[in-house]
C-alpha cells in the first residue's frame, strides 16, 4: 500500500482516474449526439453540435489523454485545457523528416505536438460522425467506438470469402506518396468547420520545422533500402501529413465514392492506401482496372497514382504482410506470410538464438518458439500458425553462426 504522503492526500490518483473516466464517457455521449444530428439531417442542428464538440471541455480532456498526456490531479488538467482551443491557431510546431521506403524514394513523416494530436483525433472523429463508412474500406472504425468489421484480419477473412467463391482474378494496388499527393483543394470539402480547417489542417497555416538531424540519422539506418536523402532541397509535406491520426479518415472520406463493380462480377476492397481488386474473369479484372485507375488520377482529389503491384489469377500472391496461396491438390487458398514478414521473423529467431545459445545450447528452440508465438499473434488470420512457428523455429539454422557464437564467448569466459 502506497505511503500517504501530504501531497497524495491533497491530490489522491483516485480522483484523476474518475476525472479521466467522466470525460471520457461525457466525450462518447457527445459522438452519439453529433452522430444522430448528422443522421436526422437537420444542418442547422449538425453545425451547432459541431461547434460545441470542438469547444466542449470533457472533450478536449479526453482526448488530450488519448494524445498521451498525463497530471496528478485534476487542477493541472484544467490548467491544461485552458490553452487547449482546437478552433484557435495552434502554435506548436511539427517538425518533420524524410524517412526512406523499402522500395526507393522516402516519406514526410511529422512529430506532432500532444495539442495537435488530440486536435487530430477530435478531427477524426468529427468525420466519422458525418459519414457511412463503405463496407469495402476497412482501416476506419464503422460507428460507435467499436472496430466490428473492420481491420486487417476482418479483410483478409473477406478475401478468403471472395477467392474461396471464384473471384480468383486480382489486381493488387498502392498508391504512390499518397498523402503527399493529396489535393489540398479536396481537403476544404471536409465537412468541418472552416477554423479547423484554416488551424488544423491547412498546411500552409502551420508551423512546419525542417528536423534535418532525424532527416540524417534516418539515412544512417537504410544499410542500402531506400535511396539517399541530402540536407538541402526539401519542399515538406504536402496535402495530409505523415503520422496524423485524422490522415487515414480523410483519405477514407474522399475516397468513399470509389466505384464498385456489380457484386456477380468482383469486389474492390481498401486498407489505407493499399488496395485489392478481384473479379471473376479477365475481362472483368482489366475493365475494373480501368476504372479505379481513372478515379484515383482525377485533378480534383490529387492526382493520385496507382503503382499495380501484382496481376493474375490463381497462383499466389501478397497483400498486407500475408501471402496468399491456392493449394492445387485441395482447391483451396490458404494464408501466410508474406516474404518481407518471413525475413523480419527469420531475423528475429536469430537474434533471439544468439542470445539464448550460451546459456541454454541445444535447448534454445523453447524459448525461440515462445518468442515467435508471441509474434504471431499479431497475425491471427494465417491459416496455419503452430506450422509457421515450426517452420521458423526447425528450419533454416545457421548452425555455423551459432557455433561461431558459442566459440567466441567461451573464449571470453
């Protein structure tokens, strides 16, 4: 039992914890009744619940919590929310830096401020409020403050459905610096109000720093991935920024009206900036992808380029960290990762057999198995993870390394 010292008895941890509980429930009773505004269709009522949600102190609280800051007691955080105005200039700055792709070129990516942050969230969910998220974008929650349907693993068990079906023909999509190509025109269509606008997401409004130093220490990182990034010649972030928590929902937003083909023909499905195309014929597959092409490369929204990263039918392929197969002798697609997720895993287990060989030797696999378990389930969608376990832990030793290891540190001793 902690020591009542003077100060835990004028500010007890209890009170902090009911304060964060309240304005937490207060924050979700708001979304509900911004939610039913937009859905009853009254735009004077809709426009006046948006003020207040910006304005209203519980939730500023909560989502200055959800931002990461954390006081004692409830006097600091009122304190706080008095410089917290998200329909007020924000003054903080963003510093940004070019971090490298796997595949060439780099992204801006911004460090924002705990203020700018919990002003992102608050946009985020101000959005969501005023939308009927499509059932084929599945990175933004539906309603309420529950993920049901959505999510990685919820599409990938759709994809399954759609092959296991005679969809078999895809199109497996990015889109190229996506929220850097992002019209800021398309932006202002945002149903906010135009000082969130004008404070929060105008990019020429905010306070962008150059951190040159992250910028280089990026560059020492790559070990060849990527390309070189020199100090000078950087323009910054254009459109949304890299590392908000409101980009994905904007993005969503502006590309709900992504056409759709006949549900008998195929089905385009959407994670973020990745994207997946399938279609029961070829021809379908090649109109499909005409289609989306010509969508995304409207001046109004970007242009935004797609780079195809895959095309066929039948065989394999990869999206999003897992590898999709068709089993010719059961007629049946399975998953599992993807090569870039077996490399990361296969280094992983080396790094963890390095360091457990000395003291355990031989009986190392336990604890290697332990640690890939663990890893694992953050992708419950394979189709076989006691297998791909085995195949990490049993396979592909470099006992020679190991041996090498082992030699070296008896040395030491």
């Amino acid at each position: 039992m902690p020591m009542k010292t003077p100060y835990r008895v004028i500010n007890p941890p209890e009170f902090v914890f009911a304060y964060r509980d309240r304005v937490r429930a207060l924050r979700n009773q708001n979304w509900n009744s911004l939610y039913n505004a937009f859905q009853s269709g009254n735009r004077k009522k809709l426009r006046r619940k948006k003020a207040f949600y910006f304005e209203n102190e519980a939730n500023r609280a909560a989502y200055l919590y959800e931002a990461g800051l954390r006081f004692p007691n409830t006097r600091d955080w009122e304190t706080e929310l008095a410089y917290f105005q998200p329909l007020e200039p924000l003054r903080h700055a963003i510093d940004w830096w070019r971090s490298p792709k796997s595949n060439g070129g780099y992204r801006y990516v911004c460090d924002l401020s705990a203020h700018m942050k919990a002003a992102h969230l608050m946009v985020a969910d101000v959005i969501r409020a005023q939308m009927e998220v499509p059932c084929f974008i599945y990175n933004v929650k539906r309603s309420d403050y529950r993920a049901d349907g959505t999510g990685r693993n919820a599409l990938v068990s759709k994809l399954l459905e759609k092959l296991s079906a005679g969809y078999i023909h895809y199109r497996v999509f990015d889109v190229r610096d996506c929220f850097n190509s992002v019209n800021p025109d398309a932006i202002k269509r945002l149903p906010l109000p135009w000082r969130i606008y004008e404070n929060t997401l105008k990019l020429s409004n905010l306070n962008l720093r150059h951190d040159i130093v992250r910028d280089q220490r990026h560059i020492d990182d790559t070990t060849g991935k990527g390309i070189i990034i020199h100090a000078g010649g950087a323009s910054g972030p254009e459109g949304l920024l890299q590392g908000s928590p409101s980009s994905n929902v904007v993005l969503a937003y502006l590309l709900q009206d992504l056409p759709q083909p006949c549900p008998q023909d195929g089905c385009v499905l959407l994670f973020g900036d990745d994207l997946i195309a399938l279609s029961r014929t070829a021809t379908i597959a090649e109109r499909v992808d005409e289609t989306v092409t010509q969508f995304f490369e409207q001046p109004d929204l970007g242009p935004l380029h797609l780079h195809r990263r895959a095309a066929g039918h039948g065989g394999h392929f990869e999206y999003l960290g897992y590898e999709f197969i068709f089993s010719e002798t059961t007629g049946d697609w399975h998953v599992s990762l993807s090569a870039r997720n077996w490399d990361k895993l296969t280094r992983a287990r080396n790094d963890e057999a390095l360091r457990h060989w000395p003291m355990y030797g031989s009986g190392v696999d336990f604890h290697i198995r332990r640690r890939m378990m663990r890893s694992l389930s953050g992708h419950p969608a394979l189709s076989d993870v006691n297998g791909v376990a085995d195949a990490l832990v049993y396979g592909g030793w470099d006992l020679a390394e190991l041996a090498a290891h082992d030699q070296q540190v008896n040395r030491r001793l």
